[in-house]
C-alpha cells in the first residue's frame, strides 16, 4: 500500500505509525495514569517508518509517500503522522480507515506430512468462526477426481492474541502417492449455504530416502 502524506513544517522527526486495530488515539484512549502526556495510545504502532526514508526533498516540500506492506490481521487499519520522533512523539494527522476486502478469508495455507508417511496435512488461518463456517479440504491427482476432507477449526481468543480472534484450520487424511502432483484447495461452507473458495496451493509429494 502506498501512503501519501504532507506536513506544513517538516523535520527529520517526522514518522508514519501503522495502527491495526484502527483505534488507537486519544478520542477512544483514556490516560492510564494521571502523570501521562498526549498523545494518549492505546497500542504501539505495529510498524513505522521515518517521513524522509524514500523523500530526500521532505525536509523542504513537506510532501512524501511511503509504501508499505500489510497483511490481513482481520481488523483495520489506520495511517499516522507524528513529529517530535519516538521518543516525544506528536500526532500530526491520522488517515481515513482501511481494511480488507474480505478480513475473515482464508490465507496463509502450510503444507506438513501426517500421522503416516502417506498422508499430508494442509493448515491454514481464517476468521471464521466454527459457528460461521465449516472448514474443509478439496484434494486429489492434478486433472484428477478430487476428494473432500472435513477439517477441524481451532479458535484463539483476545486473551491468547492480540486484540483479534482467530481461528486455525486443519484437514487430514489425504493419502498420496509417490511423485505424485497433488492439488489442494481449502474451503469454507458458510452456513447460509454460500460457498467461499478462496485460497489454492498445490504441492508434489516425494518420500524423502
């Protein structure tokens, strides 16, 4: 993503805070101690980057961008521009909310060997609730008929994460064949009957001698 951003009076100081949840100053903050000085945080930036990193002319035109990379965390984010550096830092500007298209979508899919040395097993993280979704895996020969496994959904909660909840899904019981080329997609059958298919990957097995 590409952050544009302008201040009337630039220094070196100058820095962009990436805040997910989008929530973090002092509108919705209030100081935990009476000793606090504003800005009021709720949480630490969750990456930061120095105004001038890619502007060498920022210290004179005040203008810059930044492109920065984010992944899905399942909640928003918000964009902030601060002076004074990190250690007296001063809210400058905070940016309109952004979030992703679909927060809950299946990603990151991770491949492993199973309880036998014929079986694999695909796991993956979505925003789903078990409650919400049914988790299940489509695999089988490439170009071949493809098999259904059901998968078990594991959900973390605030307390164990940070500010967000999670779940983690795992289908086993995929039996292979050597040197075989496998496709594997992951799903969720949500309970309004919609089927969402979101992610795809797709691996060879070969037994390690």
């Amino acid at each position: 993503m590409v952050v544009e951003f302008s201040h009337p009076n630039p220094s070196n100081d100058d820095w962009i805070g990436v805040f997910s949840p989008s929530g973090f100053s002092s509108e919705i903050c209030q100081p935990e101690n009476w000793e606090d000085l504003p800005p009021f945080l709720c949480t630490a930036p969750i990456k930061f980057q120095y105004a001038n990193f890619t502007n060498d002319a920022y210290n004179k035109s005040g203008k810059g961008s930044l492109r920065l990379q984010l992944i899905n965390q399942r909640a928003d984010f918000a964009f902030a521009l601060f002076t004074g550096g990190l250690s007296a830092p001063k809210l400058i500007a905070v940016s309109n909310k952004v979030t992703f298209e679909n927060p809950k979508a299946p990603v990151y899919p991770r491949l492993a060997q199973g309880k036998s040395w014929n079986e694999m097993t695909v796991t993956w993280t979505s925003g789903y609730n078990i409650k919400e979704a049914l988790p299940f895996v489509e695999w089988g020969p490439k170009g071949g008929h493809q098999m259904l496994s059901p998968a078990g959904t594991l959900t973390f909660g605030r307390n164990s994460m940070c500010d967000t909840r999670i779940s983690l899904d795992t289908g086993y019981q995929m039996v292979l064949t050597f040197g075989a080329s496998l496709t594997v997609s992951v799903h969720h059958l949500i309970l309004d009957k919609i089927l969402c298919n979101v992610l795809l990957s797709s691996g060879t097995w070969e037994r390690q001698r």
